[in-house]
C-alpha cells in the first residue's frame, strides 16, 4: 500500500492541479461514499441478515482510506 501511494502520488498531484474543483469535490464526494458509506451500510445490512453490497473496485494499490485522506488534505 505505501509503495503503491508513493508511486502513485506524484501522478495524482499533476492531475489535480490540472481538474476544475467542481469536478474536484464531485469525485472525492463519491469516492467518500464508496470508502466510508456502503462499509457502514453493510454493517447494519448484516446485522438485519440482509445482502451486503459489495465492492467491485479494489483501491489498495492507490492508499485506500489512506491514500482518500492524503488527497484531502
């Protein structure tokens, strides 16, 4: 996860300064929802023994949660 942020990171810098911040925020919004939302959705979903939403985008490689927290700052 460390060597996938520190890859990726002076990337992600030249592509957001280059991103109008209404875009901006649209993006982190629903990259928010995918990271904290649906996890704590699921957590009420199985405890009624309903079917959890699962997620098909794997974002370890780019920091996960961490890497989201990276990006807003």
């Amino acid at each position: 996860m460390i060597i996938g942020m520190y890859i990726f990171l002076p990337y992600v810098a030249s592509i957001l300064h280059t991103i109008p911040s209404d875009i901006l925020l649209l993006f982190m919004t629903l990259v928010y929802g995918y990271l904290y939302i649906v996890p704590s959705i699921n957590l009420f979903l199985v405890a009624d023994g309903l079917p959890q939403f699962s997620n098909q985008l794997d974002l370890s490689y780019s920091g996960n949660v961490y890497g989201f927290c990276l990006l807003l700052g």
